[in-house]
C-alpha cells in the first residue's frame, strides 16, 4: 500500500482525494493552487531566521502560544518519555512575528485557508449523508474567521550525534485539530502509520501537498475519518548533517463550534493540550 498523489486538477479529484482520507487519513495532492515559490521562499528565509541568534528574542508567550519554541521546550508526544528533536515558531495573524518575515507568512496563511475551505467543502460532501447530518454546520464555516489556526514554521536541525537514545524529530503523534495542510518539506522523513500497523513514507515530492485528518475531525465525524498517527524519522548517512524545514497549518475551528455532543471546538482543545503538558 503506498499513497498515491491526487491530481488536484483531474474531473474526479474530489472523490479519489477522500477516499483517501478515509482510508489512511491522509491525502497528498499534485498541482494544487498553492505557489511553489512562496514555499520555497519561505524555506529559505526560515533557514536564515534559525541560523541566526536573532530567533531568541522572540521567545513564545507562554498564554498565547505564539513566537519561538527552542529545543529544549519542544513537545514530547502524547505517551513518549523524550522529547522531539526540533525547534519551530508558531505564527499567528495576531501574534509576534520578525518584520522581515510577516508579508511572507501572511500570504501563505491567506492561501492555505482558503485552499483548506474548498478542501473541507470536497469532504462534507463526499460524506455519508449519515456522517454529515451530524456536522453542526458546514466543515468550511466552522474554520471561517477563526484566530486558533495556526501556521508552525518547523526546522529539524541536523544530527549532531550526542541526542538522547530514543529521541526522533517527531515521536509519533495525532494532530488535534481538524484538518492539517503541510507542504512537502525539504528534506524526506515523514511516515503514516497504517490500519495494519506498517509504516509507510509519505511521499515528499517537492510541489506535492500533504492534508491530513486531525483528532477534531475524526470527532465530528463519529469516527468516520480517521486520525492517523505519524512520526518523523531521523536521517541516515549523509543526510545527517541536513535540515529539515516544514510548514504545517493546523486548522482549527473557532473555540465555540459545537463538534460532537461532548465536545465543542474549545473544551476539545483545553482537554488535549492539558494531556500534553503544554498549558
Ligand atoms: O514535519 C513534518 O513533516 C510533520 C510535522 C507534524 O506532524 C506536526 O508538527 O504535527
Ligand atoms: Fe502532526
């Protein structure tokens, strides 16, 4: 079983896209409206913010959740003993962000959600009407002005030998919002966890998009879509000494949206992040 790239562009895009979602929680799309070049940019730029000593200064606040993450604050996954071997910075439209970056990031963010609105629309209606008779209301409205969502500007720094034994860039985990969009990242790494159990790559051609199920989603939907969990492996050999930058939006409802009879978008969030530590 591999993951197939859905042309995001083909007559039967939105169906072939779901089905994959639904089978694995994952789906990967080639030639979708995303610029290439912005990413790239990004990567770049980034780059340079974690190379310099500047990224300090934008320590995260620890309320709101916004600006740096250093290495040795970065989660430990849900029932792991070490920590992630990464650093990343959380941007929001609201919170801190360097100047010299925020007409970049802000671009994206714009065309990431509204990439993500048509996205949910392809799944609520390629739902079961059983599935979406539950959906407290269209999956697109429930993202539309909402400041949760949340864009981690994420880099892998290379091996250096000396990490703690166990410790991966990402232990595996699930995400907890509703739908994630990740760029393919610079660098390979990034594994799905199947029903049966295997590991497989997803697959990181530059250009390809990566949206996966998060924990919200596989709530509203009764279980329907699933949450799959995923890791980033370490790199062998010559790639050791490489960096791994990513970009994943982690989509999130507004805090009121109702997202299944226990839960609404809100109380959902206080209870995950509680169990990770973080607040
Ligand atoms: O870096 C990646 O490819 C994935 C990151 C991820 O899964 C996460 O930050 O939740
Ligand atoms: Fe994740």
């Amino acid at each position: 079983m591999t993951l197939e790239a859905v042309d995001y562009r083909s007559p039967n895009a939105a169906q072939d896209f779901v089905k994959s979602l639904r089978e694995t929680g994952f789906g990967v799309l080639k030639n979708h409206p995303i610029r290439q070049q912005l990413v790239s940019d990004i990567y770049r730029s980034w780059q340079d913010f974690y190379n310099s000593a500047e990224k300090h200064t934008y320590r995260y606040n620890v309320g709101t959740q916004d600006g740096y993450f250093p290495p040795d604050v970065s989660e430990t996954a849900k029932g792991h003993s070490k920590k992630d071997i990464k650093e990343y910075f959380h941007y929001y439209p609201w919170g801190q962000c360097p100047l010299q970056h925020k007409d970049q990031l802000t671009q994206y963010y714009e065309e990431a959600n509204t990439l993500a609105e048509e996205l949910l629309g392809w799944i609520e209606q390629h739902s079961p009407e059983e599935v979406a008779s539950h959906y407290s209301q269209p999956l697109s409205g429930m993202i539309e002005n909402s400041d949760q969502t949340l864009l981690r500007v994420l880099h892998y720094p290379p091996l250096q030998g000396d990490e703690e034994l166990g410790a991966i860039r990402a232990g595996a985990h699930e995400d907890i919002n509703l739908i994630t969009i990740l760029p393919a990242a610079n660098e390979p790494g990034l594994q799905v966890k199947l029903k049966d159990g295997r590991w497989i790559d997803v697959p990181c051609d530059f250009g390809n998009l990566i949206v996966n199920i998060g924990d919200m989603l596989q709530e509203a939907s009764g279980g329907y879509f699933p949450s799959t969990s995923h890791r980033v492996i370490n790199p062998e050999g010559t790639d050791k000494t490489k960096s791994r930058i990513s970009l994943p939006l982690f989509l999130h409802p507004r805090p009121d949206v109702v997202l299944s009879d226990r839960h609404t978008a809100g109380s959902y969030l206080h209870e995950r992040l509680t169990e990770l530590g973080v607040i």
